[in-house]
C-alpha cells in the first residue's frame, strides 16, 4: 500500500510512531527505497532542503565602456540645445515654404494659384524665377541670340558704326563650364528681350507704358554690354544703338522626320538714341538726329 492508502494519519505526516513531525531515517528509507533494499529513482535534491551550504552563483560585474567627449548639439547646455532646434526647425519650414512655392510657380493652372498667385510672385519673382513649367504643352525649339551694334560720335566729330555684338554668345561663353552662373548672366538679357517682344505689336511699336519700360530696359543693357566690350574706343561716345534678334531652328532628331529650316532669320529694331539730352524714349529721335544733320549741311553747303 502507498501513502495515499494509509488513511488521515498519511494526510496530516505523522511519523511511524504515530507523532507529528518530520519523517524520520526509517520512513525517508521507506520512500527512497523498496522493500527489498533496492533503491528507486527519485527526484534530484533541491539546494536547500537537504540542509546543506546553498551555493549563491557568482556575479560578474560588466566592465562600463568609458564615454567620450560630448559633440554637436549634446556639448551644449539645456538652454542652448533649446534654441539649436528651435533654429534648426524654423530653417526646415522656410525650405519647406520655399519648395512649395516655387512649386507653386512652375505648376499649371489651380485653384491655389488662383487665389495665391499674387503672393506666389512676390516670392519668387526676381530672384527665383523659374523659366519651365511642369507639363509645358510647347517647349522652345528655336534658338534666339540678341545682338547690338552702335553709332559712335568720335574725338575729331565723325560718326562711325560699329559691328554687331552677339550679346546671347557673350552670356553662354560665361555660363558654359561655370558650375554657379550668376542669374543676371543667364536672365538678364533674355528676360529683357521677351519683356520687349511681350509690350510692342508686329512693327515694333510699343503698347502702353510697358512698352516704354522695355525699350529704357534695353537701352541700358546695350550701353553697360558695349562700354564693357570698349565699342566706343578712346575718346569715343556711343548715340544710338540699334538691337536686332537671329532666330535659328533646332534641328529635330533624326527618328522624327520633321524637316526645318537651317536658314537665320533677323529681326532688326529702328535705332534708339541714348544721349542723355535725347533719352526720352521716343524712337524718332535718331531720325530728328539725322535730319538736323541734313538741314546743317545743306545750309553750310549754301
């Protein structure tokens, strides 16, 4: 019989000899072994019931890798770490504003342009233009060079005529193999002559104030590129400039089968007078010029 057939005596562990308490040599032999002396297995020992030492296992203390030198935005205190981001997040925004308007610019027509547009091109307009659009339906297949020449009052009183300036291939010799080309270099002269072509009708007369503006405009980009180029030479003083455009086909690729044109075609202005008694913006100018010069000779002939 096992111990769950002996009754509340097995229940409540009393000893062999009918006391309470813990089992004694005689019933610790009778649970590890049988009655023929054989021992039977049995589970392994706790540590700490048999009434030995209790090994405590041995903790090894992790060796704590020494910390550099604080860096960057950690090196500074609380009070400055504080305002590094702060700066840094109001950087993020005005790029984040930035890209969106521009964005803004170059996109078609929407309902946020309509309503922002104003706004779009007090932001972007001079200094971010942006000369494409997304989608452009018509892209340029033509290129357009600007050219100048002028007329020259010498030191001994004679008039002479210069040649023509490409002002275009002046600006593309000082963008090409220029990582950051100033945006007057690329702008200033393309800008000025779409602002001319854009304010006069099909025989160069202007349309409204517009019109006048574009004509000072030009006038004063000839004046500054030829001074620059020497047109006038010692003692020297440039009168009248007369502008004229060279349009030239791109030639298609040749999967296309498109056929163009290779031949220039010129679009020569009337001549502008900018002697600062004359500087007025009227284009008749340099003919009252020429016929104060007729009337003078004639009258010297006689």
């Amino acid at each position: 019989m096992d111990a769950y057939d002996k009754g509340s005596d097995a229940r409540q562990g009393l000893g062999r000899d009918g006391r309470e308490g813990p089992p004694g040599p005689d019933d610790a032999a009778e649970q590890t072994g049988g009655s023929d002396g054989t021992e039977e297995a049995s589970a392994p020992a706790v540590p700490g019931e048999t009434g030995g030492p209790v090994e405590v296992p041995e903790v090894r203390e992790v060796p704590v890798a020494p910390s550099g030198p604080r860096t960057g935005v950690a090196a500074l205190s609380p009070r400055y770490q504080v305002g590094a981001v702060a700066a840094l997040v109001a950087v993020a925004v005005a790029v984040c504003a930035h890209i969106g308007l521009v964005f803004l610019h170059v996109a078609p027509s929407n309902t946020l342009t309509k309503e922002h547009g104003s706004a779009v091109d007090e932001w972007v307009f001079p200094e971010f233009e942006q000369n494409w659009k997304l989608f452009a339906p018509n892209p340029l297949q033509q290129n357009v060079a600007v050219q100048v020449r002028a007329e020259v009052g010498t030191a001994d009183g004679g008039i002479r005529t210069t040649g023509w300036y490409d002002l275009s291939a002046e600006d593309g010799r000082a963008i090409d193999g220029n990582p950051l080309p100033s945006h007057t270099v690329q702008n200033e002269l393309r800008r000025a002559w779409d602002f001319f072509l854009s304010s006069h009708d099909s025989e160069d007369r202007p349309v409204g104030l517009r019109g006048s503006l574009s004509e000072t405009y030009l006038r004063r980009i000839a004046l500054l590129r030829l001074d620059r180029n020497g047109a006038a030479g010692p003692g020297g003083v440039v009168e009248r400039v007369q502008y004229r455009s060279r349009t030239t086909n791109v030639e298609p690729p040749p999967w296309s089968g498109e056929k163009v044109s290779d031949r220039p075609t010129y679009r020569e202005l009337p001549w502008w007078s900018v002697t600062p008694e004359r500087d007025d913006g009227n284009r008749d100018d340099g003919n009252r010029k020429d016929g104060a010069r007729k009337d003078a000779g004639e009258g010297g002939a006689a």
